[in-house]
C-alpha cells in the first residue's frame, strides 16, 4: 500500500516564527511532490511543488526534498495569522504523464498572534 | 480567467439515490480527476479522466462511475448512495505539473 504520512497536528507556531511542516512517503519511484493549503470550508490550493533533491523558494514558502531519505518538507518563514490552515502534502503515483496523487491526511497549522 | 467550476455547491440525497455531480476544467487543461474528501482526511482519488476515457482508477467500487466531454468538462457519478458517500466531492483539472482543485461539492446521505 503506498502511503503518505503526515503529523496530524495541531501545530502551534508563534506569529513571525518559522513553521516546519513534514511528510514522509512510501514509495521510491515518486517523481513529484506537491504541498497544497486547505482554508476550513475551502478546498486544496496548490502552493508548493518539487520534483528534484534540493530546497525550492518562493516567496516564504521553501519546499524541501529528499528522495533518498523519501522526506519532504515546508517551511514557511516570518508566519502570518492567514498562514493557519490544514496543509497537505500529495505524492504523484501516476505513470506516463498521468497524475495520480496520493495524499498525507494534512497537519492542521495555528499560528498564534 | 475561469478556474475550475463545480457544481453543485451542496447536495442532499437519501440512502439508494443516484448523484451526478459536474465540473468544468480550468482553461487550458485537458484531464480532470475526482477527488473524495472525508471531514479530517486528506482526499482521495477516484479516477482520471483524459480524452474521454478513464485514464487511471483509484479503489472505490463500481458505483462511481465519471465520463469526460469533447469540451473537457467532467461528470460524477454515484449510484446506490451510502451513508458513508457523505463526503466533500473535489473535481482538479491538470496539464502538466500540480493539479487545481474546484470549489467542491459537499454531499450528504440521510
């Protein structure tokens, strides 16, 4: 079965703190990566993606990704109140340019004023 | 320019019923998948659709079934309702790289 592990949460972050986001992965052929920010009501917006080994910026957000260790991460610098939401990180299972993503069950953020 | 478009908004059936649920891709994309949300999971794939076949399927029984138009534009389809099909219904349309959700549709089974 191949799984995407998050940590549920909660996870409390001061305002202007960095939160660190995690998610691992079962399954070494995953080629694409996906962070995505999910409002309370509100569906998934698409935030991060990455797909070599590395760090990506962009803006406050940095998406992290190791496939040796199957790891992935974000991290969201200077935090903001709008930063508290659920995000979820999305594996791709899909083959021959088909997506199939496979979703962690998303680590609900609180960022505190 | 449009995003991805759901519709309904919100739907209630009843144990038995049939639902068809509809969405419209983001100008430019080519593939829509469905997605299933239960409150506190992370979604679940359904199936794909790409020049109007299902391109991938994920673990849900027959009773979903979809069908994608010349014009891209997507259907669900649940027949047989259950309680546990209550759930938010996610259409996300791609053409290469992330996929982009809809607003949803929220279904609930009485």
């Amino acid at each position: 079965q191949k799984e995407v592990e998050q940590n549920s949460g909660p996870l409390s972050v001061p305002e202007g703190a960095i939160a660190s986001l995690n998610c691992t992965y079962s399954d070494r052929g995953s080629q694409s990566f996906f962070w995505y920010r999910q409002y309370s009501g509100k569906s998934p917006e698409l935030i991060m993606s990455i797909y070599s080994n590395g760090d990506k910026e962009d803006g406050r957000f940095t998406a992290q990704l190791n496939k040796a260790s199957q790891y992935v991460s974000l991290l969201i610098r200077d935090s903001q109140p709008s930063d508290s939401a659920t995000y979820l990180c999305a594996v791709n299972w899909g083959f021959q340019g088909a997506q199939k993503l496979v979703f962690g069950q998303g680590t609900r953020l609180t960022i505190n004023p | 320019d449009a995003g991805v478009t759901q519709s309904p908004t919100h739907l209630i059936k009843t144990r038995g019923q049939q639902v068809t649920l509809r969405c419209s891709p983001k100008s430019g994309h080519d593939t829509v998948s469905w997605y299933q949300q239960a409150l506190g999971q992370g979604p679940q794939f359904i199936f794909q659709y790409y020049e109007e076949e299902e391109r991938q399927r994920g673990n849900f029984p027959d009773r979903f079934s979809g069908h994608q138009f010349p014009n891209y534009s997507s259907e669900l389809n649940v027949n047989a309702l259950l309680l546990g099909d209550s759930a938010l219904y996610l259409c996300a349309s791609s053409n290469t790289g992330g996929e982009y959700f809809g607003p949803g549709t929220r279904l609930t089974v009485t």
